[in-house]
C-alpha cells in the first residue's frame, strides 16, 4: 500500500518535532529576520544566533569570504547579550508554534551555567544548544571543545542548571571527535549536533594578506559536507544519544544523506544566505522522497546506511 502521509515527526530527548529540519546558529539571526521569507511555523526547530552573558561586538571587517563551494567568517560571535535577547528579540518568538532552540556561548563554565540557569525560566525555550568551540579564558583560551575533559564540564554545568533536553555542538577540529561525543553524553548530554565550522583561511594575492581580519575563520557551505558526513558517521558508532547533522545541506538529498549516515535530525546553515527557503524546500523534498520510496516513517531512514 502506497504511503500517502509519511510521518516525519523526530525527537531529540524529550523535544518533539514535527520534522527534522532545523535552521543552524548564526545564520538565521533570530527568526525575525527570515520571517517575510519562511514559514517559520513549518520548520522543526528554529535556533537563534548565539547568546553570551554579555553583548560582544564580534572581531574587526573584513570578517566574511567568499571561498569554492563555501564561505569564511570569523564574525566572533557578535550578539546583543542575554538581556536584550530576553526582553528585544525573545518576544518575537512566543506565537511562533515552532520550538525555540537557544545556542549558548561563554569563556568560562560559570558564564554557560549562569547563561542555563537564567533560561531554564523561560518557558518558550525548548532546548539548549551549547556551543563548545569558544575558547576557555581559564585555560590559556583553549576551546572548550577540543579536551573531552573540559567539554564533558561544560555540558555537566549546564546540565545541572537546565531541565530541558540539552544539545552540544561539537567542533570537527579535534583529533577524535567521537571522543568528545563520548564525553558529553557521559556528562548528561540529550544529543550533540555536529559539525561546526572547519578552521580555515584565505589570501588576496593582489595585497599579499590574509582575506580576513581575523587572518582564521570557519568555512562552512557545501565544502565541508563530506567531512560533517564522515564524523556523523563515526559518532554515530560511539553513542547512544541523537545525532543532529550539519555541513553544507543544501538540499533534500543532502539531508537524507546525514540521516542516512545516522543523524535524527539536520540544520541548514550557510545555505541560508542563498536560498531563504532552503529549509521550506528541504521539508517538501523530503517528504516526497519517502512517499516515492514507499517509506511510512523518516526515523526509518535513521542510521540505514550503516546497517546495509
């Protein structure tokens, strides 16, 4: 019997979606930015641009490049603060009926556990997603997410201080990223979402110097969707929790890829500044894959390759 209704609800913890789809931190600013262009309502999750304690005014221009199949930014996590995303840009969101997902970012465990503790009592937050790439002030900057140790007491900060499902965004410049994955899960993790940006650079060979201010920045975009692919593959060999994907999804096929490999659910990033209804597209087409594949359900899609 042809399935004409395919189910595409996941779940990530305790969160339920309505589909797997969701937009990626930093490149969908905070909803209301892409509300006259997507039907946010129709979108699995929706997370905001990454919030600190504090504002941070981000580093110096030029802080985006354009490279092959990809960008750089080294944008440094410019944000309005957690105040004026509470009482500016939170009550926006409270009629969307998507969930809202909150990344979280900080240069100390006391920043991440002060910045859960605070938005454990808003009730239109759905979920947090930590961002373990920053670097640990306490540490000599040494990024959260590149030692297990530290990563694994970041997210037991957090999950001390937040009741609802906790995502960790791991970094892909690490040597074993899998062990990360591990480490996080042990200390409370709901699931991780994987991969963040890739370190990278540029030159202009007119002027002899680097694109970026910065010199470094992360590229994103299409480039860097077999790496992501790779390492959800691989963390989905280590751990038990879901798996969100991210890297360079563009399209339908893309996202089936990443559920394929053992993600649950996916975020389209970069995508976003070509093509504002990536995501809209991205639902549609795969709910048109699984009916042409007489598949009643995505979560059957869920980790297939690796069974095959």
């Amino acid at each position: 019997m042809a399935v004409e209704q395919p189910d595409m609800k996941i779940s990530i913890g305790s969160l339920r979606l309505k589909n797997p789809v969701m937009t990626a931190s930093g490149t969908f600013g905070y909803g209301e930015e892409y509300a006259s262009l997507v039907n946010l309502n129709l979108l699995g999750a929706i997370i905001v641009k990454g919030i600190s304690l504090l504002p941070r005014k981000g580093n110096p221009p030029t802080r985006i490049a354009e490279t092959a199949c990809g960008m750089l930014n080294a944008i440094g996590l410019e944000n309005v603060g957690l105040e004026r995303f509470l009482s500016e840009k939170l009550p926006f969101l409270q009629d969307i009926s998507t969930p809202l997902i909150v990344n979280i970012l900080g240069d100390t465990v006391e920043d991440y556990q002060q910045l859960a503790k605070r938005l454990n009592e808003e009730e239109k937050v759905a979920a947090l997603e930590v961002n373990i790439s920053c670097p640990n002030v306490k540490q000599g900057g040494v990024a959260f997410g590149t030692d297990p140790h530290m990563a694994h007491a970041v997210t037991k900060g957090v999950r001390q201080h937040f009741k609802r499902p906790v995502i960790v965004k791991l970094s892909p410049n690490v040597t074993d990223i899998a062990e990360i994955a591990l480490a996080v899960e042990e200390a409370g993790a709901d699931a991780v979402s994987l991969i963040n940006t890739v370190l990278g650079m540029a030159i202009d060979i007119d002027s002899g110097k680097p694109k970026l201010a910065n010199i470094f920045g992360g590229l994103s975009g299409p480039a860097i969707k077999p790496i992501a692919l790779r390492m959800v593959w691989q963390v989905a060999e280590n751990v038990s929790i879901p798996i969100i994907g991210i890297g360079g999804i563009a399209t339908p096929e893309d996202a089936i890829e990443f559920l394929l490999a053992g993600a649950s659910a996916i975020q389209v990033g970069t995508t976003n500044f070509i093509n504002p209804k990536a995501t809209e597209e991205i639902i549609h087409g795969m709910g048109t894959y699984l009916r042409e594949h007489n598949i009643a359900s995505i979560r059957d899609l869920i980790g297939r390759a690796r069974h095959t």
